[in-house]
C-alpha cells in the first residue's frame, strides 16, 4: 500500500500566493476548463486536399454512419456514461460535428450500479423514407432496441424494446428496395456454442410500421468466415445492396490486436450467403508492432456510398503508445473502398491505416466549432446555459447536481465517490490524445472530513488519480489521489499532500505523455508548481483496466461524511 507523501512546499509559500475572497458556500466552482493536445504523429502534416485520422479522436467507438441527401450522420458507442450515443452531421465524411444524443432522458434507459463498460453497446444508424433510426443494446440494462427521429439532432423517441433479439447485440436495419425491412443482429449459435467466442449473426424481417420483428430468425453466418478455424466474436453485421448483390459485412477476431472486417455475398437478403476468398477486407493484424506510428485492432465498419458512386467506411481503430496500451480509447477512422471484382476492400494485406490521406471529393471542408481530430486546444468558459453537447456523467444522473451559473460550472458535493460504481458529481471530457493536458480553477472550501474538489483523470471506477482540494485526516491541502485496481480503497490513496488555506482559487493540471501522467497546481497566472511527476498513467490502459472505455478529465466534486 503507498503511504501519504507530504510535498516539501511549506504553508507559508502556500499562503503568500493565496491572497484574495474565499468560498462560503459549500459549492465547488469552476471558472473554466482547458483541453489541449498534439502527438508526434501530427508532424506529418496534412497538405491541401488531405486528411487526418483519425477523423474522431478519443472514445468514440464502433462508429456506425448513413447518408441522407448530401448529409452525412455518424453515432458511437457510449456504455455506460451519460448522456449516450452522440449524433455527429458531416457534409464531407471528414469534418464532423455533434448535433445531439440519442440517449438524453434520464428514464429512457437506466445503467443503475453497472460497470462502466456495461451499458450501451455498437450502435447502428440507417435513414429511410424521412426517418432516422437508431439500432442499439443496453447490456444488462433491458436488451435490443431501437429510438426514431425526423431529426438526427432530436428529440429521439423513447425506445421501443425488440424481444426477438434476446441475447444478442449489435442489431442494424436494412430496408431492400421493395420496401421490406430485415434487422441484423449478433447472437449465440443456433445449439450449444462449441468453443470460447462461437457466436452467429441472425437476420429477421421488421415492420417498419409497427416497429416489430416478424416471422422466422435465420441464421446468416455460424462463427465467422470458416469455421475450421473457430473464428471468434462475429459481430457488428451491415447489408448492402450493390449492384443487386447483397453484402454482408461484419466484425472478426474481437475488438483486441486480432480485429478485422470480413465481407460475404448473397443473391437475397436472407442468404444464404458465401464469404469471399480474399477476406479479411480490413485489418492490422498481421503488421510489426515496431513500426511507427501504429495504429492496430481496426475492424467494426459500416460502409457508405456517395452521390458521386463512391464508398467510404467509417471503423474504429487504436493508437497505443507502448505494446497494446492505449488510454484514449478505440476510435473512429475513415478509409476509401476500392472494389476488385465486384467485393469491396479497405485494406490490403499488409497494408497499414496511414495518419495522412486524400480528402473524399465532396464539399464543405469547413471545419467543425469543437475540433475532433489532428493537434488542437479547446476551452471551455461555462457561459452558456448548459455543458456543450460532448460532456459526459458516469450513468444516469441522480438529482441535480451539476449546473451552470454566472460563468461557473456548480457541481454539489455528493458521497456518492469515483469509486463507487454510482453517479458522482464528475463532469467529463475524453482523453484525446497520447499527449494531453487538462487544466481547470476551482473555488472550494472543504468543511468537512472527505470534502474534495478538483480534475479527475478517470478510466472507470477501479482506475483514476484525482487532483483537489481536500479535508483528510484534518488537513486541508492540495492533493492527488489514486486508484489502481479494485484492491484498492474506493476512495483512493494519497499520493501526495500540499497544505493550502483554500481561501482562494486554485489551478490544476494534469499532463498525460503516453505511459506517464504529471499533475500541477498553481494560483492565479503563475508558474505551474508540480504536485507529482512520472505517475504509472498504464493503469489508465484498456489492457491494466480493461474494459472499451477511453480516458476523460474533469471537475469533480465529493462530500464527505
């Protein structure tokens, strides 16, 4: 167990730079919120007519897109954060800009005690006949279902629960040209499973109508492309219409270092259906994990075709900064596909995703408000009546807790803590870079035992470091915390201690830089003071933590008892 360091700064230093009013109430305030971050690999630069991936930086897993008119949309996993599944509008595949969630009323779906990575699954967005719909499943929190809206920016309706698809995830729409409507969806094999990872993909007819599954389930694919070689986890299926051929595309291998896409053919919506020989048609696998700037475990696409007769596919991707560790979560990439003899392609064998690439030919190249992609800096003023669409609670919320107030973020003190697999008084925005910081000022007076306030980096409930002004013990000071695994104190352990007056505002920063995070605090415009340096920042990793969560940063706040 690591014992409580008390830092070498004195009180008195302290002090002399906490001149000014203090804090009553028993609120924590933050006056603003600054994100930034640039990787090595934004030194290749982007010329005219280029792009970067990936085009969503960060947590935004299993992206799934469709097209309406000359307007793209584009949503992705969320789990268990709150609200969920974000609704991104593009009108060049590259620049995307979110317009609203799909899951934005507390009673639409309810997380309760899940772990972080429970909840709301890969997503799937079609559009037909003015309608958009939305595809999705709530892990241990209710199943398949689907939300509709006019307006991909919302309201979505409340969902409309699917019990046909018991057991299964990933469930998408594909409405033919005669108008039926058939949904896809992962699930177990059609007997007892034969080894770890045997599922199937299944296909019934829908009424678009009443919203309702109809008639037989059939079975399209049993474990994957071939089954002699015990293919695991095919998932996230996608039907085509190309040509009057029917494609199927699914995921392969899991979402690890083995991911890929495969493609089968069919003559009819129900199959059967005949994988081709050249799968898989995306992957990283078989690539040197020495090779610069890596980037690995990409699969899970959807597919879309332009105006013009040209495809694209969105999928998810990684970039680890050591071996398999990577904090920011899977993200969403964007690739041409080529076709050769009538099957598409992403990737060639042996061909790797590269940071740079010809833009698609559409227009309005304008870039969004929120940067999502490449090096970038994002503040955040609170002047508005509301957090801006791209924040995130841990499951649904509990009471009003959070608001924004005269320039302020307010979050109330609650006992409900980091680690309490609740839903704490945490505000938070994704880690989306390898090298990042995150930099807030709070106004806190902890009056009370276990009263903090301050920048949290959270992973899940077993893995965060917290920076804040605290009462421990007695003490008021200026402190990180830590988590490390489930062994540990839910609250945390002190890394380290600053004693402080909390008679002013404070600054905090944390530094992510790969497979190490550092944590600072200062008062007014002043020199940046370390708290600590080289923080173990893997135990923030996918592969330590688990899970399909990324990192996020920000305010939070903590009553004690």
């Amino acid at each position: 167990m690591l014992s409580r360091l008390l830092a070498t700064a004195s009180a008195a230093a302290l002090l002399a730079g906490c001149q000014g009013a203090g804090q009553n109430e028993r609120d924590a305030r933050f006056a603003w919120f600054e994100y930034s971050g640039s990787d090595p690999v934004h030194e290749i630069e982007a010329g005219p007519g280029e792009f970067r991936n990936p085009v969503l930086s960060g947590f935004y897993p299993d992206p799934s897109n469709t097209r309406a008119g000359e307007d793209y949309y584009l949503v992705t996993s969320t789990f268990a954060y709150y609200p969920g599944l974000p609704v991104f509008h593009s009108r060049d595949l590259v620049n995307w800009t979110q317009i609203g969630n799909a899951i934005d009323r507390p009673d639409m779906v309810d997380f309760g005690n899940l772990g972080l990575s429970r909840g709301l699954f890969a997503p799937a967005i079609e559009y037909h006949d003015g309608v958009f719909y939305i595809l999705n499943t709530c892990v241990d929190c209710g199943g398949n279902f689907l939300v509709t809206a006019e307006d991909p920016a919302g309201p979505w309706s409340d969902p409309v629960w699917l019990p046909d698809l018991e057991g299964g995830i990933d469930p998408s729409l594909f409405v033919d040209d005669d108008g039926r409507a058939y949904i896809l969806n992962n699930g177990p094999p059609d007997r007892t499973p034969e080894y770890e990872g045997h599922r199937a993909i299944w296909i019934q007819e829908f009424d678009l109508e009443n919203l309702e599954t109809f008639g037989p389930r059939t079975v399209l694919v049993d474990g994957g492309i071939d089954f002699s070689q015990q293919p695991v986890w095919i998932e996230g299926p996608h039907i085509y219409k190309v040509d009057g051929r029917y494609l199927l595309s699914a995921a392969e291998g899991g979402t690890a270092i083995n991911h890929s896409q495969v493609v089968l053919e069919s003559d009819a919506p129900m199959g059967p259906y005949e994988a081709w020989e050249n799968n898989p048609i995306l992957t990283q696998r078989d690539l040197p994990p020495d090779r610069a700037h890596p980037v690995t475990s990409a699969g899970h696409a959807d597919l879309v075709q332009t105006p013009d007769g040209d495809w694209w596919a969105t999928f998810l991707a990684v970039r680890p900064y050591q071996g398999d560790m990577y904090n920011t979560g899977r993200e969403t990439f964007l690739m041409p596909v080529r076709w050769e003899n009538g099957w598409p392609r992403i990737t060639a064998p042996d061909e790797e995703i590269p940071p740079v690439m010809a833009r698609p030919g559409l227009p309005d190249r304008s870039s969004p408000a929120v940067p999502m992609s490449g090096a970038f800096t994002v503040r955040e003023e609170f002047d508005g009546d509301a957090l801006p669409l791209h924040w995130l609670t841990v499951r649904n919320p509990q009471d009003d807790w959070m608001r924004v107030e005269n320039g302020d973020l307010v979050l109330e003190p609650r006992s409900d803590g980091l680690g309490d697999f609740a839903n704490p008084s945490y505000a938070g925005r994704r880690q989306q870079h390898i090298f990042a910081q995150a930099s807030t000022e709070v106004r806190f007076a902890p009056s009370r035992d276990g009263d903090r306030a301050g920048l949290a980096v959270f992973q899940n409930d077993e893995y965060w470091y917290l920076a804040s002004v605290s009462r421990l013990d007695g003490e008021t000071a200026i402190r990180v915390e830590r988590r490390a695994g489930p062994g540990d104190p839910a609250d945390g352990e002190t890394l380290v201690a600053v004693p402080f007056s909390a008679e002013s505002p404070v600054q905090l920063m944390a530094r992510a830089r790969g497979a190490e995070y550092d944590f600072f605090y200062r008062f007014d415009e002043g020199d940046w003071v370390p708290l600590l340096e080289n923080a173990d920042g893997t135990i923030l990793s996918t592969q330590v933590a688990g899970g399909f969560v990324g990192v996020t940063m920000g305010p939070y706040a903590h009553a004690g008892e």
